[in-house]
C-alpha cells in the first residue's frame, strides 16, 4: 500500500465533508504536555472539565494499543453575526459565544470522522480507530499542534493561518502508518493582546490558562458565581471570545460556509426574559442542539439573571421576584435575590427581599438576599 497517496486520496475527500484543515502526527506519546498537565493540577489551574487520567491524555496507546498515526482535523466556525437583533431597554438579549453558534460541533466532528474511518476501512479493510472531540482522553490541541494544522498559541488556541483559531478540532487515532507532517511555526511572536485583554488575567504566562478564573469557565459552573465575576460577564450566558477577538490572526479570515455552524440570530442572541421562564423540555427543544447547551439549563439561566442585572432592567424585578420566593433552586433563588437588590430602587423590593429572608431556610441564598437589601442600601444586620 502507498500509504502517502492515500494520505493525499484522503486530504481530497476530507475537503469535499466539510472538513477545512487535516494534519497527521504520529501515536508516541506527548512527553512535554505531561509535565504541562502536572503542573496544571498542582496550580489548580484545570477546570475539572479534562479526562481526569494523565497517562491516558498524553499516550495515544493507551486509547488504541496498535496505534501509529493521529489525523487532527480542523472545521472552521463563523465568528459574525449577520443581522444581530438589538438589545433595547426591556428587551435585553443575552449572548453565547461563536464556539456554541450552530448545531453542536462535537455531532458535526464526530459525523465527518466517522466518514474519514468508513474511508479508510474502505481502502484498508477493517481498521482499529478511534474517534475523539474535545472529550476524549487526547488533548485536541496537543494533537493538532504536532500535526502542523496550526501553532498553539499564546491565548491557548491553535491558530490555522487559514480560519485563525476559529476553528474547531477533532482526531482519529488510526493503525495506519501514514507519513506524518511537521509543526507550524509559533507566530504570536512578541505579541501580547490576548493576554493584556483578558478581564480577569487568566492566561497567568503564554499558553498557560488558569481555567478557574477564565469567564469562558466561570459562565460553566453550576453553582453560585463568586461576585467578583458576576461583575465581569456583562450580558455572556455561554462562553468569552475576547481572546480570540483581539487576536490579528482572527481579522480578515473567510467566514466558512458550513450550514451546520450557521447562528440563529435568535438563539445566540436571545432576549433573557423568556429565558428564565423555559422548562426542562422548552429548553432543551429551543437550545439542546447547541454546545451551550451541556451544561443544563440552570447555568444559562443564573447567567440570565446576572446579565439582567448587568442591564438594571427594571422590567425584569416582577419574575425575579417571583423566582427569589418560589423557584426550588438555590442558586436561583439567590442570584435572583442579589439580582434585585441590583436593580430595584424602593422599599417594594426591600420589603420582598425581607419576606424572603423571614422564609428561606438556605444559608446561601440567605447570604445573596443580605447582599441585596446591602445594595437597595439596607441596613443589614449580621
Ligand atoms: Fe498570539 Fe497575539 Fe493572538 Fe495572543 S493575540 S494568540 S499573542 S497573536
């Protein structure tokens, strides 16, 4: 078997699924990314979203015993919005970022890899492969980094000099000994934007990310959000773009034209309102297909509160109101409460926020309803 025309053949038929970018790397393991891993653990720097086993992560043998070469593939995502609707007083919108636009790209990945494995099995006969997006052991990026698809870069992404780092990326671990291909040049360079630009300096030295602190994570949680990020997220209910945004590799990139990836104005933008009335069943009808959605519907909508409070959106104090008393959530329950004391001006709010404190047993959400009647200028006693 010529394994190099077949990596060509291969190339070929990639760009005709939708697949953007396609590197090979070989299956050793990725030495330098153990140590990164370590450390990132003993910072505290992980999300606790990774494949929790380390030697999993950086040996690809260890996924698929016979294993010679990785393919990494990269699909470009839009990054603009055509026609974005308006926020406007009393019919605020929310926004979740560009890696959520479009049907959810851990389906639109895996359905184009299992194309390149039937592919190959064509070609080769039955094959062991395996698939990964984002939550497979591998680290996508370390992959596609050794696989000259693009440099890892100094915010964390890989950046393609095609789509900049606007892509999405994906691996199949494969028994076939292709030639592989070599890395990319680092071109960050002495730039320094992404890292001067982050809110909450998060990217802590070049390509190191301290994931508790980055509002892309904090927007993931499911629990309270500490204030001190409540104050950064603005209107974001999924996701932060800004280091992608301020980086020159991502001005003037083609906008790709996958249907799959193209944004619902409606859904990436959406008003917060409606979205704090949605059951388990209307939002996963209206938001399931998108990768914003993974989480639940719980973080989205605490993050829809924080944002109405963003906006002071007097409109909003009747169903905050009536989530502070009755939603059975706590961290509802009290980022309504801390929600009202931000927006609320008279003693109508005080007074509910009173009753609540005369009824809530929860000592979280008790703590959020004093940090409310603190803001309406309250005299709080402790
Ligand atoms: Fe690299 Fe500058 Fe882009 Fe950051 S903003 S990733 S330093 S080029």
């Amino acid at each position: 078997m010529n394994y190099a025309h077949l990596k060509e053949e291969l190339i070929e038929y990639s760009k005709t699924i939708g697949i953007d970018k396609l590197g090979i790397t070989t299956a050793d393991p990725f030495l330098s990314l153990k140590d990164r891993l370590i450390a990132q653990q003993e910072n505290n720097f992980a999300s606790g979203f990774e494949h929790s086993n380390i030697d999993e992560r950086v040996d690809p043998r260890l996924s698929v015993q016979q294993a010679r070469t990785i393919i990494s593939i990269a699909v470009a995502y839009p990054s603009k919005l055509k026609n974005p609707p308006k926020s406007l007083p009393g019919k605020r919108r929310g926004f979740f970022s560009r890696s959520s636009w479009g049907v959810d790209y851990h389906d639109v990945l895996n359905e184009r890899l299992k194309k390149l494995e039937a592919f190959l099995e064509a070609r080769c006969g039955p094959e062991a492969m395996m698939r990964m997006v984002d939550t497979g052991a591998l680290s996508d990026r370390a992959v596609a980094e050794r696989a000259g698809v693009g440099w890892s870069a100094k915010n964390t992404f890989i950046i393609t000099e095609e789509f900049g780092s606007y892509v999405f990326l994906g691996n199949l671990i494969t028994t076939i000994p292709f030639p592989v291909d070599k890395p990319l040049e680092d071109l960050c360079g002495s730039c320094t934007k992404c890292i001067d630009a982050c809110p909450t300096g998060a990217i802590v030295e070049p390509g190191v990310l301290n994931a508790q602190v980055c509002l892309s994570y904090q927007t993931q949680t499911k629990g309270f959000m500490a204030d001190e990020f409540r104050s950064k997220i603005g209107n974001h209910l999924y996701g932060w773009d800004t280091c992608q945004l301020v980086c020159p590799y991502n001005k003037k990139i083609p906008q790709p034209a996958h249907k799959e990836m193209e944004p619902d104005p409606e859904k990436v933008k959406p008003l917060l309102l409606p979205l704090l009335s949605l059951s388990n069943k209307e939002f996963k009808r209206e938001f399931g297909h998108m990768a914003g959605s993974w989480r639940g519907k719980k973080p989205i909508q605490r993050n829809a509160i924080i944002a109405l409070a963003h906006y002071k959106d007097q409109t909003a104090l009747p169903k905050l109101v009536e989530l502070m008393h009755d939603d059975p959530r706590p961290v509802i329950r009290g980022t309504a409460a801390w929600a009202i004391g931000k927006i609320g001006d008279s003693k109508k709010e005080e007074n509910e926020l009173l009753i609540a404190k005369k009824r809530e047993e929860d000592q979280e959400v008790l703590e959020e309803i004093d940090k409310g009647l603190t803001l309406l200028g309250f005299a709080v006693e402790k």
